[in-house]
C-alpha cells in the first residue's frame, strides 16, 4: 500500500492523518513504522511554544549549534542572502529603523573592531554597559530634540594615543561637540605629556 494511503492517529491533535504527515525517527525510537507520535504541525507548534517559554535556553541551544556548524551555517545564510537580495535588504532597513541604538552600537562595534580597539576580555557586563550607553543617546535625542551620539572619550585614532571601545572611555554627548571635537583629547588631558617621561 502506498504511503499516502497509510493512516496514523496524532497523539496531539488526535487527528487521523497519512504517513507524510509525520516526521520518520531512528529505529526503535518512533512507532512500529519509525514514525513520530505528533504529526508535524503539532511538532511545529509544540517547538514553537517551547522555544517561546524558554527563550534563554532556545539561545543557548542555538548558539550551540551554530558554534559546531558556523562553516554550513554562514553557507546556508549566504546562499538565501544571494536568492534574496531585496528581501534582505529590506529586512535590514527595518530592523535598523526599529534598533536605532543597537544598529548605532553595532556600527561603532565594527569600527572599533577593524581598529582592534575592542579588548577580548571585555564581559557581557561590560557590553551590556556599552549597549547602555547607546539606549541612553537614543533617549537623550527624542527627550531634548537634540541629535546625541556616544562618543570615545580617548578617540580610537587619536594623534599620539588610541583609546578603547569599552565602557569606561563612552560618554553621551550631542552632536555637535562630537562632530567638533573630532579625534582630539578632551581639555581637562591636554596638559599630559603623553610619552614623556
């Protein structure tokens, strides 16, 4: 008999449903067919709510995974972005328009990490600070109308000095002083002699 002839009750949904409708297991651990008890919707759904009532662990899991398939996991996301093009581009303007402070956070990041500016030690405390900071130039511009942004106290390229893109050397400040002070040390620094003995 054919497979889509073949019948099987869901344990989830108690429905009666053909074979392709369930997902096959290893032997000796499904049915007597190597059939799931739950039909693929009711798997889809049970996944679904777990992952919504495990968001930590769902992270967790996933950050597994990828670490043991980045190579297959970066292929896999490469090969949709090539098909995809406009969708993902799309999906980007979106996300950057509804995170302002992280797309800004994320921007900087890069640019910190192609200067090499970001310490590997740095804790997730200390990125949850940075993220902060951010959360805090957002806010500071649609409470006063001022445009802020987060600036490096000790520039990353600075002229005799590069700071860090750590927590303790960001301060909200508002555009303008940032544009304007531009990669120079702040004036309270400018009577160190850097280097000198």
């Amino acid at each position: 008999m054919d497979s889509l002839q073949k019948l099987k009750l869901c344990n989830g949904c108690k429905q009666i449903k053909s074979f392709v409708c369930f997902s096959t297991t290893p032997p000796g651990r499904g049915d007597s067919n190597n059939l799931r008890a739950r039909c693929k919707e009711c798997r889809a759904r049970q996944n679904l709510a777990w992952h919504h009532n495990n968001p930590i662990r769902a992270k967790q899991n996933r950050s597994k995974y990828y670490a043991s398939h980045i190579q297959e996991e970066k292929l896999q996301a490469k090969t949709w972005r090539d098909a995809n093009y406009e969708q993902h581009h799309f999906n980007n303007k979106i996300w950057k328009k509804l995170n302002p402070s992280k797309n800004a956070k994320n921007s900087s990041a890069k640019r910190a990490k192609k200067l090499q500016a970001t310490p590997s030690w740095l804790t997730a405390i200390h990125h949850a600070q940075i993220q902060e900071m951010y959360d805090v130039a957002v806010a500071k511009t649609i409470q006063t109308g001022i445009k802020h942004h987060v600036d490096h106290i000790f520039p990353l390229q600075g002229k005799n000095f590069s700071g860090l893109h750590a927590p303790w050397n960001l301060q909200v400040i508002p555009e303008l002083d940032n544009i304007s002070k531009k990669n120079k040390f702040p004036k309270e620094y400018h009577e160190l002699s850097w280097g000198e003995s």
